[in-house]
C-alpha cells in the first residue's frame, strides 16, 4: 500500500525543508509514518494479512534507523519531527 498523489504532496509540503526538498530524513520519516498510519488501520479488518504485517515491520525498523540518524545529526530537528509526529517520548 502506497500513498495517493495528494496525500503524499500534503505530507512533503508539511515537512520540507526547502521548496525541492522530497528526501530528507524528516520528509522521508513523515512519509514512511503515514504509510505505517494506513497500514494500521488495514489491520483492524484484515486481522490475518500477515505478508502486509511483514512489510509494516519493515517499516517500523526503517523508520526507527532514519530517526536515529536524525537523532545523531540533527537533535533540534528530531525533538521537532516526533513532536509535530506524536510518535515516541
């Protein structure tokens, strides 16, 4: 499951950080958050899809080793992300 052309331009616009900015780690982590957001809520009626699980593991961990590394190049940046996010502590 990928996201839709507009849903994905609404979560770049948000989190660039210049007006050509579609990878950074920031806009890459919100990107990948909404994907796991949608995968969620697949999961409430498709209890038994484990092959879709697999890949929302996968997902989990990649998110978690971008923040990671945002978190050792950009501390300011990490605090904002996962605040604007709701994600960890």
């Amino acid at each position: 499951m990928s996201l839709h052309g507009a849903k994905k331009q609404e979560v770049i616009g948000k989190f660039r950080q210049h007006e050509s900015d579609t990878g950074s780690p920031e806009v890459q982590i919100a990107l990948i958050s909404a994907r796991i957001g949608e995968l969620s809520k697949h999961f409430e009626t498709h209890t038994k899809d484990h092959s879709s699980r697999r890949g929302l593991l996968k997902l989990v961990g990649h998110r978690r080793r971008l923040l990671n590394y945002l978190k050792s190049n950009n501390k300011t940046g990490y605090l904002k992300l996962i605040g604007e996010l709701g994600i960890r502590k």
